[in-house]
C-alpha cells in the first residue's frame, strides 16, 4: 500500500468512527500509535477508540501486529528489549505514556488475560484470586466476599465453591482460565485485554469463557484478539480488521460494528478475510 493510499484510508476510517461511535462514552482511545522493536517497524498509525463497557474484537492473519498492539494499551510492551511507540494512548483522558504515569498503577486498571491460563499452580484457588491484590499492595477489606464476588463473575463459582483450599494445578485448562480472570478482576480493573484466551482450550470451555465475556462487559470495557471469526461475531459489539504485507508493518484495514465488518464490510480484503480466503 502506498502512503498516499494508506492516508486515504485512514481519512475514510474517521469518517466512519465519528458515525459509528458517535455520542458513546470512550474508555480508551488509541491515537496513531506506531511501534518499533529495534529498527523493525511493526505497527504503522493504528486508531481505534473503545467505548465503555462494550467488547472490541481485534482480528487479522498471524503477525499482523495485533498483540503487540494489545500490549501497548497496558505499556506491556515495553517489557520487550528495544520497543519503542510513536502516538497516544488515552486512558479515561489521560495518555498513559505520560511522564507522570505510573506502569504499574495503569495495570490494575488494565488488566491482561493471555493465550495459556497461567495461575500459580502450587498455590490453592483461593489464594490464586487474592494473588493480586497482595503483589500489588492494594488493600481491600472482606477476602471471602472478594473471593466469591470474583470467581461468580468469572463464571467458576458453582464448580469451586467447595474446594477453595484445593490446589489450582487441579482444575482443568477451562477452569485455570477463568481463575485467571477472577484473579485480574479482584484489583477492580475499568478494561480487560484478552489475547487469544481460549486459543488452548476445548469448545466446552471456549464457550462458558465466551459466556463469561458477555457478563463482563456489563460493567467494564473487553478488548480481546482472536483468530476465531465465530468468536468475533458471538462475543464482540465492534471489530478492527488488522493486515500486514510481507516485512511490512500491520496496520488497520477496517474496523466498526462487528455487524457491519461480518455483514457489510467496506473493504474487499476485510470480506475476503472474514470469509476465509486467506489468513
């Protein structure tokens, strides 16, 4: 794609957002974020913004910079030797790249879910959920209702409730990934990043991960990647279609209404993708 081309659709891309989105609160909003790992640029220009209390789909073929970009809206990135980001990150108004931010204060708020559940095995599944809040310092009074508060809202209350003592290197992949969610949910977060959460999991477990994710984003903002165009379509109120050329940066193609980037999308290569003629 050229510059000129790109430009162009950046320019119709805004269009559509001020349309689409027009009037909806904003808890995030991406602006123009580019980002390198040492002189590889990976990432050219994204702008998505993210309207509270919904779910973003972010769907694309493999090395399309799409978890990459998911890491950035928590600065998780910056872990990787050599990062670097061009562009905002508008965190309820504030970029959380300023200055003044502190990394780890903008973790809690926005918490991360990742491809393979990893709670801390030896520890038992009450101690799991409060993990959290002890590595962070955060102080919350009534661990028990905590407990319960979070593992209802990850969907694992029923199956755990009489085993709270018990080690959660017991439980099944399905079941270790959704204590990973009650354990994000306990420090209280206003956004969930989820990066292929049930990419290792069987279709019983996608499903009530899934079931999960709709309860959840009642009360707060869901941005999750996913190869799996079903997943996009169930769960997600809106869906950004990212793309890459071979050693070139990803960018966005189209993004919207996930009704409308499934049903009717502008682009002939986000029909093409979504109907799986590549990727």
């Amino acid at each position: 794609m050229s510059t000129a081309e790109f430009e162009k659709s950046i320019e119709g891309l805004e269009v559509e957002l001020s349309d689409s989105r027009a009037g909806l609160p904003i808890e995030m909003d991406a602006r123009d974020i580019s980002v390198w790992f040492g002189k590889r640029k990976v990432l050219e220009g994204v702008s998505i913004p993210f309207p509270k209390k919904t779910v973003t789909a972010l769907i694309g073929p493999s090395g399309c910079g799409k978890s990459t970009f998911i890491r950035t809206l928590n600065r998780l990135h910056e872990l990787i030797p050599g990062a670097a980001l061009a562009g905002e990150v508008l965190y309820e108004g504030k970029d959380i790249y300023s200055p003044d931010v502190d990394p780890t204060h903008i973790r809690l708020k926005i918490g991360m879910v990742f491809q393979k559940p990893n709670p801390f095995p030896s520890m038992t599944i009450r101690g799991n959920v409060l993990s959290g809040l002890k590595l962070s310092g955060m102080k919350r009074p009534n661990h028990d209702d905590i407990v319960e508060e979070t593992l209802r809202a990850a969907g694992l209350w029923n199956e755990v409730k009489d085993r709270l003592n018990a080690a959660a290197g017991e439980l099944s992949g399905g079941q270790q990934q959704r204590l990973v969610i009650a354990r994000a949910l306990a420090v209280q977060p206003h956004v969930l990043l989820m990066d292929e959460p049930c990419s290792a999991l069987d279709p019983a477990s996608t499903l009530k991960i899934e079931e999960t994710i709709r309860e959840l984003s009642k009360e707060i903002t869901i941005i999750i990647v996913t190869h799996n165009m079903q997943q996009a379509v169930r769960v997600s109120d809106y869906t950004a279609f990212f793309l890459a050329a071979e050693n070139e940066p990803g960018y966005v193609v189209e993004q919207g209404p996930t009704t409308d980037i499934f049903g009717n999308p502008r682009d002939q290569r986000t029909l093409d993708y979504v109907n799986g003629r590549f990727g």
